[in-house]
C-alpha cells in the first residue's frame, strides 16, 4: 500500500467538492485523524504491518460517502442518503476503489467495514477478520467523533432528555435512533459510544487522547440537568478506567 498516493489520491477527490464548507473540511480532517488512529488501534492488538496499514486504509475510505452526501443534502443526516452505504456504492460499484489500491484481495473486507462502520451494530455477515477491520473502525471512528463534538459543536443540554434515553443510558446501552426525541438526547447519544468499544486498547487510546473527557467538560448544562448529569458524567469516566 502507497500512503503517499492514496493521500494525494483522496485529497484530489475531496478538492471536487466545496472545501469553503466547514463540513466538508470538517469530514476531510476527519479521515485523516481516523486513518490514524485505525493504524493506532491495530498496533496495540499486536496486528502485524500489513494489517495496522489495511486498517489505516478503511480509515481513509470509511467517510468516502460522505463528500457527496453534503453536497446533495447539505447535512450529515443518514435518512435520505446513508453516506456508509454510499461510499460502499461509489467505491465498489463505481469503481473508486482502484484508485487507491490495485490489488481487489481486501475487497470483501474493505467494503464490510465502510458499510457497516456508522450503524448500531455490525449488520452484515462477517468471517472472523472482517468482524476484526470493522470493529477497528468503528472503534476509531468513534474515538474522532469525540474530538469533533468538541471542537466544531456547541454541545449543549438545556432540554430535559427523554426518560427512556437517561434509563438506557444508565443500563449502560447504546441509545437507538428511534428513541432520540429531543437535541439533549442525541447529546446523549454521543456520550454513550463509549459503551460500544469493542476493545480496551481503543478506550486506552481514547483516555490519552483526553477526547472524551474534553467532550464532556464541554457541555454546557442547564440547572435542570445539573444533578442528572452529574450523576451519569461520573458513570461515564468510569468507562475509561480499564
Ligand atoms: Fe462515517
């Protein structure tokens, strides 16, 4: 795999698109953290080379469905257009994938990460090394997230949160799409990635980074939510701690 040219290759796709829009430059900034990160992950689980380098190429492709889907729809919303299942379109029905890697003997294992990278859980049936890249991905997605919220959101819980959403979250459970009501509960939908890491090396990755503490010092709480999040900020740190 050429790092040199797969980035030069997937910086002269995202220059299609309008860099001007802080979510393009926001999603281009993105992958690259994520690539990273990907390489990261797959160091600390002991993969050999060739792997941590397949891992940092999901990486790079794992959004490819993103540029489009703000450019048709001018938002980041999967309802109208899934960017997961969009990327998996551009890049394996379209054709993009050879762009940045000639060899087509990933191609089972790339494909399943991307599509399955952003839903609540991995839909697809996986052998024992696709599980593995798509939990790598989904890991190190998630871990950038954190960072995003912080830097590019105002992250605000000023609306009470859904009484299903807190009782989720206090289960420790992912929160479902469907049970988001309200701008506090997709807030707390995003604190609660952190119970879906499929590795303690991503949450140890994660506590270095000091990403998710930070995002959860961001947030601004209105007096309404003061003994609620207290409560459910000190269950949270406590994920970190492995
Ligand atoms: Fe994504």
């Amino acid at each position: 795999m050429n790092f040199d040219l797969i980035d030069k290759e997937f910086k002269k796709y995202v220059s299609t698109f309008n860099f001007e829009d802080e979510k393009i430059s926001l999603k281009y900034y993105h992958t690259l953290e994520v690539a990273n990160i990907s390489y990261e992950i797959a160091e600390a689980l002991g993969l050999n080379e060739e792997d941590r380098n397949l891992a940092k190429l999901i990486g790079y492709l794992h959004d490819f469905g993103r540029f489009e889907q703000v450019a048709t729809t001018n938002s980041f919303k999967d309802k109208e257009v899934d960017h997961a299942d969009n990327g998996v379109k551009l890049l394996f029905e379209e054709g993009w994938i050879r762009t940045f890697i000639q060899d087509d003997k990933y191609d089972e294992i790339i494909k399943k990460a991307v599509r399955n990278h952003n839903k609540y859980q991995i839909l697809d049936p996986v052998n024992e090394r696709e599980r593995l890249f798509a939990n790598i991905i989904r890991d190190s997605d998630k871990i950038d997230i954190f960072r995003v919220r912080t830097k590019y959101y105002h992250n605000e819980m000023k609306l009470v949160p859904s009484i299903k959403v807190v009782e989720e979250l206090k289960k420790e459970h992912s929160i479902l799409l469907n049970d988001i009501k309200n701008k506090s509960d997709s807030l707390l939908c995003v604190m609660a990635f952190i119970f879906d890491f499929n590795y303690k090396e991503s949450i140890q990755i994660l506590k270095k980074k000091g990403y998710y503490s930070n995002f959860l010092n961001s947030i601004e709480v209105s007096k309404d939510n003061e003994t609620i999040f207290k409560e459910i900020k000190e269950k949270l740190l406590k994920k970190l701690e492995v």
